[in-house]
C-alpha cells in the first residue's frame, strides 16, 4: 500500500546522530531497500558491508519519519558524507519546500505515465511525485551506490517498491523509451568543468555537434543533464529542473539557452536569490527551469525569489518575448524589474573607459619576492595583486607599504648596464629556469619578459566577491593586475568629482547589477560595469551623496 507523503516539511534533524555508514546500510536493508528493482552487482557488493542494527525501536522510529514525509536517512548521510565529499559527486538535497513547488507545477501539466529524477540522491522528488502521480512508474538514477540503496529505502519504506526503479547508472548514459509521457524533475548534481573527465567532455561536444549547437569544454554538469534530457525526452514530455543559475549569463551557458529557446520548449525561469541560501548545505546560486518538450511559447515566464518562504508555486513572475531572450546574452537581468537612467544621470562608460588590469601569465614570477632581489627599482612597480587590499583600503588607498610589486621590464633592455643589467639577467635566467618565457601570454607579448602594466588608474575596482564591487580612489598610483578593474575618466575629473562619483558607486550599486555564479559570487565584466548609471558630470560637481530611489 503506498503511503501519502505528508503536508510536513522534512525535518532536518537526524533521530540518531552518530550514525556509521555500515549502520545506515544495514538500516536500508532492513527497511526493505532490496524490495526496489534495479541492483546493480555494486550496491549488492556494498551492502555486504552492512553492520546489524539490531534495535528494532529504531528501525521502526526511521519507518514512521519516512511515512511522516521526514527524510532521516538523506540526513544521516549528509552527517557521514562530509560537505568536500558530497561536493565531488555534487551531491546537495533539495529542501522540501524547493520540491513541492516543482512538483505543484508539474501536476498542471498532462499525467506522466513515468516520472524520472535523473539525480535522485535519497528520493525526495520521486517521493513527493508518488502523492502528485498514484500511477506513474517512478524512475531515478544515481551514481552514488550508497545514495542508490538509501533511495530504495525511503520508496520502500514507503510503500512504492512496487512501481519504482533505482539505477545506478550516468544520467547520460540514456534511458530506454516508453509509451506514454515522461516527467523529468530534479535537481541534477553541481559539478564543475575541471572534475568532468574528457571523455564526457567529448560527448557533450559530439551530440551537441548532432544539433547543430555548440558546446563549451567550461560547461559544467549541470549543461550536460540538459543535454541529456533533450536527448532522452520526446514530444509531449514535460520536466523542471533546479540547478545553479550561472548558465542565465556565463558563455559556456549559451547550449542551455539555445536548448531553452528551441528543443526543450522552456517555458520559464525561477531564479532563487542567493542571499536566500536555497541549499543549506553549499553557497551556491539556484534557478528552477520548467519545459514543455516541443512547444515553443510566444513569451516565457521569468521570476526572481527573495526568500525560500515565497516560493508556493512556479508561477507569477514577468512575461519576456521570445525575440528578447533570443537577443539577450544575459537573461538574468531579465529577471530584475526595468531601470530607467534617473535624470541627470549617465553610464559610467560615458565618463570612464573601464579595463580589467594586465594578466602576467605566471604571477609567482612576477610579483615581486625572494627571486626579484637586486632588481632596480624603477622596474618594481606597487601593484593591486589582491581584492582584499582594495576591500582593507576602502574608498581611499593613500598607503603603498603594505603593497606587492610587479616587475615590469620594457622591451628593450640596452638601457640598463652595470649592476642592474647583471641583476635583470640573473632574473630572467630563473624566469626562463621556471617556463615564464614559454607559457601562453608570455609567447604572444612582443618581449615575452615585457609584462606590459597599465597607468595607474584615477579609481580602482574589485569586480568579483560576494557582495557589491568596492572602489578606491587610487592616491599612490598603483598598478592594477587582473584581480581588479582600473577607471580611466575620459574627460578630466577633478578630485572632488572623483571622490563624488566614489562615494556613489560605494553606496548606489549592488550586486543585481552584474552576473552571479554558483557559490554566489558576482562578477561584474568591464561592459558590464560601464553601464552602471552614476551621476553626469553637473551632478557631480554638486554631490551631496543622496541616491535617487
């Protein structure tokens, strides 16, 4: 008989702490986890490994949570798998609130007649599916073989061994089809491009190749489920998926978009704000993508959620054309109400050229230490290397001491002789010794040992944190490298204009205004930052420091 998920959202408190994996296999088992078809020969070899938990009181209390609409177990297994552990694997549980409002939305589509969670971690989708779809078979894949035992715990405890799969299989692996319509819903595991193997950075490639779209060797797993669900859905198929939100703005971003506008029939967004911290367990940002496989909607839904309280539904939010996504390459300021410039206003790209500061290709050589002793100093320049010295500085930078410098050799060198020649060779042997010369930046300079520093820039900025960027009047004429952002007025700006339009961006800029990554870092690219609105020139040479609402 299968049991009715419960209104109650999941506790997250474990019933037992100090649970040893061995004892949560052996509490799986016990909760009827081989009643779930799909073993794979390595769950049976894991589960071997089980210790006995010989109280019945507490199988039996792990039973009532379950049937509650608790998940004890995906609990317990957060306590014995470490955060770094999980982060492998990208193994982060949705809070219940995040599924019931998937699943609220999944029910206004056509009944599935199979409902399939492509990372189904311990089944909390599949679970609350069983309630929404009494009849649809419930599939969910995992790669993880102690996950996949605990997820056939929780169905089997709950009544549903009958009708559901558990296979220990790559999502991209494929599924075999059905009659029938197929609900996809999940939330896929976060992995970054660096821990994806290139075999599977081959696949994306090819079967994007086979849609004509390309793909990016940067996207993360995440790219590749949608991928993935394209390839395994067919017409009339319906899914919502949450994974980071990165994929709205970034470029290796743009397969999902191309995805969203054309073969997975998107039909909207809900972006969840970081501040929100929509999984407890990890920084990271969050969007609910909902689709319809093969429709193709005049205008798509965007909505943004300030707190996790607010999210019932998937519904709501703003109606966005289909030519404007098209256009757009950043979607997530779609999600933002309009901003009109305020009078008197301008982009601060009409006043500055904004430039990010010089890359060196190999920073432990030329920022200054042990190995630049002897140089002279006319080629050790004070330099920004790190954010947290614009972050410590504040609006003003009126101190050098405490600053790094980078060697900044000119082309030519017959300018030097003596000593400070002597001194430049012995450290370009090493650089040479250390593979500076040969690296990719260096190869493309006209002087490879020629770093090549901007001026100093009047303002100096951070441009990725997790906050608001920080900008310093720069008074001592550092460098910047590419931590920073440097401000060039392209029109003389006397000090108190400087210090006016400082304090402005200090105070009148926030996080919206740029691009957010997973982990809720905000990035804020040179364009991006010149269409910041700041006072125009008249105002500033009145600032009072009032910022328009």
């Amino acid at each position: 008989m299968t049991v009715a998920r419960s209104s109650k959202a999941i506790k997250e408190e474990p019933s037992e702490p100090l649970w040893t994996e061995k004892q949560l296999l052996s509490a799986a088992l016990q909760l009827g986890a081989a009643g779930v078809a799909g073993w794979s020969e390595q769950e049976q070899e894991l589960a071997q490994q089980a210790d006995p938990v010989a109280d019945k009181k507490k199988i039996s209390s792990l039973r009532d949570q379950i049937r509650e609409g608790q998940d004890p177990l995906g609990t317990l297994f957060g306590q014995i798998r470490s955060p770094e552990q999980r982060r492998d694997l990208g193994a982060t549980y949705t809070p219940p609130g995040i599924v019931k409002a998937m699943l609220k939305w999944a029910q206004e589509r056509p009944t599935p007649a199979r409902v399939i969670d492509p990372g189904v971690g311990s089944a909390r989708f599949l679970l609350e599916a069983a309630a929404a779809f009494p009849k649809a078979q419930l599939v969910g894949l995992e790669i993880d073989p102690l996950a996949a035992i605990l997820a056939r715990a929780n169905l089997a405890a709950s009544g549903l061994a009958k009708r559901s799969q558990i296979v220990l299989q790559d999502y991209r692996e494929g599924l075999a089809p059905i009659d029938g319509r197929s609900l996809f819903i999940g939330n896929p595991p976060y992995v970054r491009h660096h821990q994806i193997g290139a075999k599977w950075k081959a696949w994306l490639a090819a079967k994007a190749a086979g849609l004509g779209l390309e793909a990016s060797q940067l996207a993360g797993l995440h790219v590749h489920f949608f991928l993935a669900t394209v390839l395994n859905a067919k017409p009339g198929d319906s899914g919502a998926l949450i994974t980071a939100a990165e994929w709205l703005d970034v470029n290796y971003g743009r397969l999902v978009r191309e995805l969203f506008l054309s073969k997975l029939g998107g039909q909207g967004v809900v972006v969840v704000e970081p501040t929100a911290a929509p999984f407890p367990d990890a920084a990271t940002t969050a969007a609910i993508t909902f689709f319809d496989i093969g429709s193709k909607p005049d205008s798509i839904r965007l909505r943004r959620v300030k707190r996790l309280s607010d999210l019932k539904d998937l519904s709501g939010g703003k109606e966005v054309r289909r030519e404007r996504l098209e256009a757009e390459s950043r979607w997530s300021r779609l999600t933002h109400g309009a901003r009109e410039c305020p009078d008197g206003f301008v982009e601060l790209g009409e006043l500055c050229r904004v430039h990010r500061g010089q890359v060196t290709g190999a920073n432990k050589i030329w920022i200054s230490g042990e190995h630049t002793g002897g140089l002279p100093e006319r080629v050790l320049f004070p330099t920004i290397t790190k954010a947290r010295e614009l972050i410590s500085a504040g609006k003003v930078l009126q101190d050098a001491t405490g600053l790094r410098s980078v060697v900044d050799l000119p082309e030519n060198l017959d300018e030097f002789d003596g000593a400070d020649k002597k001194a430049i060779e012995r450290f370009l042997r090493l650089a040479r010794k250390d593979g500076a010369h040969s690296g990719y930046i260096a190869s493309h300079r006209k002087a490879w040992w020629s770093v090549g520093l901007r001026k100093p820039a009047p303002v100096l900025a951070t441009y990725m944190a997790r906050r608001a960027p920080v900008f310093t009047r720069n008074l001592v004429s550092a460098r910047h490298i590419n931590i920073a952002h440097g401000l060039y007025p392209r029109e003389p700006l006397n000090d108190d204009m400087l210090r006016a339009l400082v304090d402005y961006l200090t105070t009148g800029i926030s996080v919206i205004d740029g691009r957010t990554y997973a982990g809720g870092l905000t990035k804020f690219e040179p364009g991006e930052m010149e269409r910041l609105f700041v006072p125009g020139p008249t105002l500033l040479a009145t600032w009072e420091g009032t910022t328009p609402q």
